[in-house]
C-alpha cells in the first residue's frame, strides 16, 4: 500500500466520522466592532462540544458595515445543535443573555432557511408590552426597549442541516511542536467560510472515545491516543516518537465546507516533527459522514 505524505509527515489511511447537525449563523451588528465582538465572544462561550454544552458555536469571521443589515460593523456567529428544537432553545438564550445584554447591539438572522426558530418573537415580551414589531419585506423585527435606546432582533432564524465533528489529529515530536502546526492549521481553517472550529482557539487536547469504565459517564479520555498510555492499554496509536497529539474539530454548514476545511488544515499542519496527519472515527457506525483524508487531499 503507497502511504500517501505531505512533505516529510504520513497521511493515515483514514476517516474523520462526522454527524448530522442542525446549524444557523447569526448577525450581531453594534456601533464598533469592539461591541460586536463582545457580543459574539459572549454567546459562543462554553459552546465547545454538545456532550457538555448542548451546542457547539463558534465566531465564523468579522463583517464591514457594508456587509449588515443595518450598516454596521458586525460578527457573524455560526450556532450547531443536534436538531432544530434544541437549536432554537439555544439561539432564544444566548441572544438574550449575551447579545440583548450587550451595549449598542443588533441581532439579525443570516441564514435563509424554510425551516425556522422564532428568537425576537419570544425576546420581545421583555419588553413588558412596550416592544415594536416592524415589517421589512418578508421579515418581522422587534424593537425591544433597553436602558441605552432599542435592541432590534428579527423575529424568525434560519436553521439547516448541517456537519459537525469533522476532524483532523495532529502527532508530532513534542508538545512545542504540535502546537505550532495546530496554530498554523486553524490559522487556515478560519479563512473558509461557513465552518468553525469550536474549541478554546480551535484545538482540544482532551480527545473523547464513546464509553467509560463509569456507567455516568458518556464519553471518555481517547486512551488510543494518549502518549502517556502508550504502553498501558495495548491499543495505543501513538508512534514511539511521538509525545503529544492534539486534535481540530470543524463544524460545518455543509459538507463540502467541512472538507475544504479539512483540506487547508492538513496542508498546513504538515510541518516538520509532525511525524503523523490522522482522524478520529468510530469505526463508521455512529456518524453519517465519512470523511476519508486521502479522498479529501485528492480532490485539492
């Protein structure tokens, strides 16, 4: 079998397992982009993975005025959930919690979508029956009355199918190392649009298997994984020189885009002491998205 490489590293013969999600992306407009990056560090935090968090949300890039509904400076924020009625719970707390708190701030759906959540629709009663409601074209707005003027959100938010748990492992020499490539590879993963990676600067260095010894617990430590359990376990997929590993994951508003993210990560991840490019799966019969490393480095 030809072992396909980028530079010096191996590419593993393998698939990043991948799972049907429910996303949408939000706007958050505000007077400066300072205010609107508040707003959107505020909403996407503890949003890293729905074992623990119910959703996974992540920033997806900065807008210029010329970009948002009402011609301001802007974030856009992409939100996943394990279904729309889970996703909509969320986007009701975490714009009225984060966003309707934060000063100066607009909230607008960014997702066109049959499928919707009605957010402003249920904010609006904070207003204590002072709220506005306003038509623009198809779409209603509410204006909430705030101590610093109005707090305007739409009423419905788009929601789609989309990815999430796409993913790539990184195994390198030592821990400087590794963190170096995952820098450099999330620094690429955050040019394409539509995907974000959910973790604290896109990395997670405490990879999950299903299970655990404890019946409480869903999920547990990636043991295969773990340098430190290299001899331990006797399923250890940690080469001898190899001490550190660490993992991106992407979440995605479709497939495509989870594999264009995928693609630019790997490439720019193969740096030298990086001696492996892998992916976790769970032998393919959770996820319904398998993603193959060497199907995705061809198609590039």
């Amino acid at each position: 079998m030809i072992t396909m490489k980028i530079k010096s590293t191996e590419i593993v013969d393998t698939f990043a397992e991948a799972f049907k999600m429910s996303g949408t992306r939000v706007i958050i407009t505000a007077a400066t982009k300072q205010w609107a990056m508040a707003a959107a560090q505020s909403m996407t935090g503890f949003a890293t993975s729905v074992i623990g968090c119910k959703c996974e949300a992540g920033i997806e890039r900065e807008l210029n005025a010329e970009e948002t509904p009402d011609m301001r400076p802007g974030v856009s924020v992409l939100l996943f959930a394990m279904d729309a009625d889970g996703l909509g719970k969320r986007l009701v707390e975490r714009i009225g919690q984060c966003v309707m708190t934060c000063p100066t701030t607009a909230c607008f759906n960014g997702l066109e979508s049959d499928t919707t959540a009605i957010v402003g629709g249920q904010l609006r009663y904070f207003g204590d029956g002072h709220q506005i409601g306003k038509v623009l074209g198809d779409q209603r707005l509410w204006r909430i009355p705030v101590m610093d003027g109005e707090f305007v959100v739409d009423e419905h938010f788009g929601i789609q199918d989309a990815v999430g748990g796409g993913n790539i492992l990184i195994l390198g020499k030592d821990q400087k190392t590794v963190l170096k490539a995952a820098t450099a590879a999330t620094k690429a993963m955050c040019e394409i649009d539509g995907v974000i990676l959910p973790f604290p600067a896109g990395v997670v260095r405490s990879g999950s298997k299903v299970g655990s010894k404890y019946k409480s617990l869903i999920a547990s430590s990636n043991d295969a994984y773990c340098p430190t359990l290299r001899t331990v376990t006797g399923k250890s997929l940690v080469p001898e020189d190899v001490n550190c590993v660490l993992e991106i994951v992407i979440d995605g508003l479709n497939e495509a885009t989870v594999a264009d993210a995928m693609r630019v990560g790997l490439h720019a991840a193969a740096k030298p002491g990086i001696k492996q490019l892998s992916a976790g799966n769970y032998g393919g019969n959770l996820g319904q998205y398998h993603l193959y490393l060497n199907k995705i480095l061809e198609a590039s």
